[in-house]
C-alpha cells in the first residue's frame, strides 16, 4: 500500500546572518536528509530533545517552511518545490494543531465566528450548511453547540483542544500534524484528549503526526515513532519496540529520562542544556556522547539501516555492539521538554 505521505531526503537549511565586510556566518541545518513515510489511519510519534529539529520538519511538511531540498509527496503528489502561498494551497489535506490552541484563536471571535471563517475560507459559502457542519463537529467532540457564544477566554484548556480539534477535523484533512496535543494540560484533561484522538481518528479516516517531547503520550496511541536527533532521525521503530528495546544509544538515553512514579529517573544522566554536542563535520553527530564510539564513527556518517522491524542509524549496530546491553552515556546535557 502506498503511503499517504512519505518525506524523502528533506532539507532545510536556515542561511547565516550577515556581517559587515566580512563572509555571512554558516548557515543552520535544521532538518538533514530526513526519510519518512506515514500510512493511511497511522499515527506517526516524533521525538527528541529542544533543538533536534522536529518543529522546523513539521512546518516543512505544512508547508509553513520552505524546504531547501528533498521530496515531500501527498497521495502520491509531490508537493515540494513551490512558493509557499501555493504549498499551503496544494496541501489543505494536512492541517495542524497548534500546541497553544488557544492562540490559534482570535479572543475578539466567539468560537462560532472562528469556526465559521474556517469554513467560508475553504469554500463553504451556504450559511445553514455551515451551521449544520460545526454543529455536529462540536458534538463529535464532547462539546454542547452553545459554546459558540462564548469566547477563547472562558473556556479551559481542554475545552480550546476540543475546539481546535473540532476546526480542524471539519475541514476533512487526511492527515492531521499534532504539535505537544497535551502540553499544559492535567493528567486527567490529558487523558480524555488523546481518548478523543483515537475516537477521531477511526471516525473520520484520519492519519496523525505527533510531535511530543512526552514520550508516555507516544507510548500509549502512536503506531511508530522516529527519533531526531540534531535535524536527523537516528531511529524509527513501532512504538511497542521503541521502548521495550532501543537500539540507538541516543533513543536510550531519550528512555531513561523517563521520570519514575517516585519521581526518581532510571538514569542518573543530568538534564542539562545541549551545549557539548556537536552535528557538523564528518562523523556521527552523536559521537561525543556515546561510549559506543569508535574509529568509524569518526570517519563517517551512520545511515538507517533495518534492524527488526524499524530502522537505526549507528555504527555499532554493524560491528557487533548492542546498545541496550553495552550503552554508556557521556553525562554531556539533555533538554527533552523544550
């Protein structure tokens, strides 16, 4: 089966500022030959710390952020290589929810005035069909029609998820981009909205990109989940494998970040900013962290390679090592909540 979206060898590069009389400074590599694919009513987790790339992926994929290379396809289309005016058009079957949802809200709109200029944008110009569409919609997802009336400051966080999952889902989009679908949330709001995602998406045929710094959110509905690391994915695998055995020192390391129900961590790593941490030149990016680092690492740049039922990008997968009995982690800074 073809998949509903597929990414090849993307690239987005963010040029260097530019000083006087001098050359501009290097330009950032924010997304590095990124491959993906996401299948038809599949959800797609995408993790990794502050700064590894995913928004930057994201945004590209929306067509919010001009690639600089590689391949984006929609339903077989290709999509990339357009002004962005046009990509937005040609990729309305990819929406995005924003993780402050109520942002993604005019406070001076009542929430039935937003709803509305969503649809007479994509074209629903007859009044009473407009009507009938948000009405159900708002049903579809726990909310009474009365909520219309009211306005983005008098609803609660999760009443502004519904709401913007409601926007976006009566748009009929095949894929949806969710951006942290549970930041700021309590744990029992958190529940209910992924509840909602799941119920969503079986009835209304949808597909998910999830990105998330929570790797318990990407545990309890993604499908596969690809890491990132330093604008490339070292690893993608189906979320059960992902955890259970992580193959990429990196995903590791990702892992034992996790808090205990004690609030102790399964790791003594400290959370600290990724200063140490390099991503350019020859090499694998992650060689100053990983103990598994050897002469090949840097000499060379790993590529996905399969390994069980996903892929990994390390070294050590072809010589012999095997991180999750071997690993052993530089202690040098980790932020996965930025």
């Amino acid at each position: 089966m073809n998949p509903i979206l597929s990414v090849e060898g993307l690239e987005v590069t963010f040029p260097g500022r530019k000083r006087w009389f001098r050359s501009p400074a290097k330009g950032l590599r924010a997304v590095a030959g990124v491959n993906l694919t996401l299948a038809a009513g599949e959800i797609l987790g995408v993790v990794g710390e502050s700064g590894s790339g995913k928004t930057t992926l994201a945004r590209a994929i929306l067509g919010l952020q001009q690639e600089s290379g590689g391949r984006i396809a929609l339903n077989g289309k290709e999509v990339t290589g357009l002004p962005i005016q046009r990509a937005r058009i040609d990729r309305q079957d990819v929406q995005y929810m924003h993780q402050d949802a109520g942002a993604s809200l005019d406070p001076w709109w009542s929430i039935g005035g937003a709803l509305h200029e969503a649809l007479v944008v994509h074209g629903v110009r007859d009044r009473a069909q407009r009507d009938e569409r948000i009405d159900a919609m708002l049903g579809a997802v726990g909310l009474d029609p009365s909520v219309k009336r009211r306005f983005p400051h008098e609803l609660s966080g999760g009443q502004l998820k519904r709401v913007a999952l409601a926007r976006i889902v009566m748009l009929k989009p095949k894929v949806v981009v969710l951006d942290e679908p549970t930041a700021g949330l309590d744990m029992s709001v958190q529940s209910l909205v992924l509840s909602l995602l799941l119920e969503l998406r079986t009835r209304f045929d949808l597909s998910y990109i999830l990105i998330t710094h929570d790797l318990s959110v990407v545990r309890r509905v993604c499908d596969r989940a690809a890491v990132m690391y330093l604008g490339k994915i070292v690893e993608v695998q189906p979320a059960a494998e992902l955890f259970s055995e992580p193959r990429h020192p990196y995903t590791r390391l990702l892992l034992s970040s996790i808090p205990s129900l004690d609030g102790a961590r399964s790791s003594s790593t400290p959370l600290v900013a990724i200063t140490g941490a390099v991503g350019a030149g020859a090499g694998c990016a992650f060689r100053p962290r990983c103990e598994l680092a050897h002469a090949e690492c840097d000499r060379s740049e790993p590529v996905l390679r399969r390994v069980g039922e996903g892929t990994v990008a390390c070294h050590a997968m072809k010589v012999g090592f095997h991180p999750v009995a071997e690993i052993a982690i530089h202690p040098n800074e980790l932020v996965v909540n930025g």
